[in-house]
C-alpha cells in the first residue's frame, strides 16, 4: 500500500462522484491544487459531509490512489461561518475562489496564495453592503499582483481634483497590454473603441484602481482615503478587472453572474 502523506487546505470547489462520493478540489499550502476524492461524504450521517463544504479548512491525511487520491482522515480547522450569513461576501468567496483555481498550480508550495486566500476570506467576514465589492477589489488586485499579472501605468497620470469634477474626462484601458493609455482624441470618436476591447475609466474609477493597487502598507489606518465614490464606479472596476483576467485566462469567470445579481441593478458603463 502507498504510504498516506498530510496536508493542510481549504476547499475551493466540490461536485458530486458516484452515489455518495463528492470530488473536491482543495488549495494547500505545501502542495498547491489537489483533486481529492472524499468517499462516502454525501451520505447523510458521514463525519466528512460538513469538512467537504466550500471554504473550509482541514488537516487532511491523504491516500494516494490510481486516478484520484482520497483523503483517508480529516480534521476541521476553521469554517468561516459569517461568510455564508450574507449572499454578497458569499458571492465574493465564490468569486476569489474560480480566479484562484486559474491561477494556482498542482503538486507546487504555494503558501503565499493560500494565507493570501484565507485572509481574504477572513476581511470578507468582516464586512457588509459595499464596502464588500472593495474589499473584494483589494482582494483580486493582490491575488493579480501574486501572480505578477497586475496592469501598470505612469502615477503622473492621476486625474487631479478639476478632473475629478469633469464627467467627461476618461482614459483608455488596453486589456492586452494591461496598460492605462492616455487619450490624445476626442472622446466621441473612442466610444467604439470603448465597447471593443478598449474600456474606458472615468476619472472616478481611475482614483479606485489606483487606490487598491497602492501597496498594502500604504492603505493601512489609512481608510479615511479611501475613495469618495458612488458604488456605480465601484462596479465599473470591478468591470473592467473582470474583462481583463478573462482576457488572460482566456476564461469566462462565471461567479461574477451572481455577483452581479447581488449589486443589481447596474448601471451602464459609459
């Protein structure tokens, strides 16, 4: 028999195998994504049912196996039972969570992204109403930032307190580069080009781009500069993160849907 080994991870994803076995996909910190089987859980007595739900945390000991392993034993760490009392930080786990399953990798140390993860959990719990979407933002731009996929840009082009008065002043967005370009036309002839791969931000929505891609260090008791902004701009960002990961991972993130359901009606993107 193969020789059981241990690890410690949290489930991101679960569907149901066979007639009472559920098929996990677990991140751990020492050993990155496992596809494990958990055998029997579904059954309606089974002592693995609860451990095998979305975002909990265990101490798993593992059985290698032909095509899958199993996991042998599994000790309950943490839960995150407020997550789960409002749909929207629910939505926003599950969110985080299908990012991370693009982005992480299998039989690889990733411990980094897995306290990252937990911890953003952890702030999700923490919060209610809008100060969910940006705590969510926070999240995805260090999750990004992790992977080294951030978008960049020149500081000097922050929109200054006239700007911020002006409905009119926008900057483009290039979803392949990743990169902010500053535009030297009229805006009326980059309306197409807005709805065609090249988003555009109000200067509004370029205050909280920047504003979460500050360094952590430079946002802490700092709250107080958190950008004044209607949830409208707040989504808009949102909005524009979301084309460009799905860009680069060539995946459609299909959490988003119920994101979006949560925070509608919303509005329009100019």
């Amino acid at each position: 028999m193969s020789p059981t080994y241990k690890a410690v991870g949290i489930n991101l994803k679960a569907m149901p195998l066979g007639e009472s076995d559920r098929l996990l996909t677990v991140l751990t910190r020492d050993q990155g994504l496992l596809k494990l089987v958990a055998a029997g859980a579904r059954q309606p007595k089974s002592k693995l049912g609860g451990r095998t739900a979305l975002f909990v945390v265990n101490h798993l000991l593992i059985r290698p196996g032909r095509t899958l392993d199993k996991i042998a034993q599994c000790e309950l760490i943490y839960a995150y039972p407020r997550l789960s009392q409002h749909l929207t930080t629910l939505a926003a786990g599950q969110y985080l969570a299908e990012i991370i399953l693009y982005l992480a990798r299998q039989q690889q140390t990733q411990a980094d992204l897995f306290d990252l993860f937990c911890q953003s959990l952890q702030d999700l719990e923490q919060v209610q109403g809008r100060a969910v979407m940006e705590t969510l933002l926070k999240s995805i731009w260090q999750i990004l930032a992790w992977a080294g996929i951030t978008p960049q840009w020149d500081e000097s082009w922050l929109p200054d307190n006239q700007d911020l008065l002006n409905p009119d002043w926008r900057i483009g967005f290039n979803l392949g580069a990743g990169s902010l370009v500053p535009l030297s036309q009229p805006l009326s002839s980059l309306y197409v080009r807005g709805t065609h791969g090249f988003p555009l931000l109000s200067a509004g929505e370029f205050q909280i781009l920047a504003w979460i891609a500050a360094p952590v260090e430079a946002r802490q008791g700092e709250m107080e500069r958190r950008p004044i902004q209607p949830l409208a701009a707040w989504l808009g960002v949102e909005r524009l993160l979301r084309q460009y990961m799905q860009f680069h991972l060539e995946h459609p993130l299909k959490a988003a849907s119920l994101l979006d359901s949560c925070f509608s009606p919303i509005p329009a993107s100019t």
